[in-house]
C-alpha cells in the first residue's frame, strides 16, 4: 500500500495536481521508492489517491486504516 487516508477534512492544496480542497478528505502518498530516492510522503486529494491507488486494486481505499496526519493538531 502506499495510499493511506487521514482524519483531515479541512482546507488544503494537493500537493499532486495543485487544487484547493475545501472539506474534501486528505490522503497520504507515500513513495514506493521513499528509501532509494528519499523523497517525503505527500498530502493528496481523493481523485489523485484514486489515480494513485488504482480503481482495480483488491483492496478498497475506504477499507485501509485511517493514520494521523502531521498537521492534525
């Protein structure tokens, strides 16, 4: 897995296609290459988390456990 969504549903920007998201929930992408590369984990919206995950995939995007995001207060 390297989608996880978040308890976050206030304003952000992706960081993927660059929209504004108003009470949209937030996802976390996290890198596959993450230790080769060293490249961080990015906060995403629903349609790139969708495009990332991939609509065929086995297991669901609402299925995967909610993780806290670093912004959260």
């Amino acid at each position: 897995m390297n989608v996880y969504p978040t308890n976050r549903k206030m304003p952000f920007k992706c960081e993927m296609c660059g929209e504004y998201q108003l009470k949209k929930p937030a996802f976390i992408w996290v890198p596959l290459t993450q230790n080769l590369t060293g490249s961080e984990a990015k906060r995403v919206c629903r349609k790139c988390a969708i495009r990332e995950h991939g609509r065929k995939n086995k297991h669901k995007l609402t299925d995967i456990p909610k993780i806290k995001d670093k912004d959260d207060g």
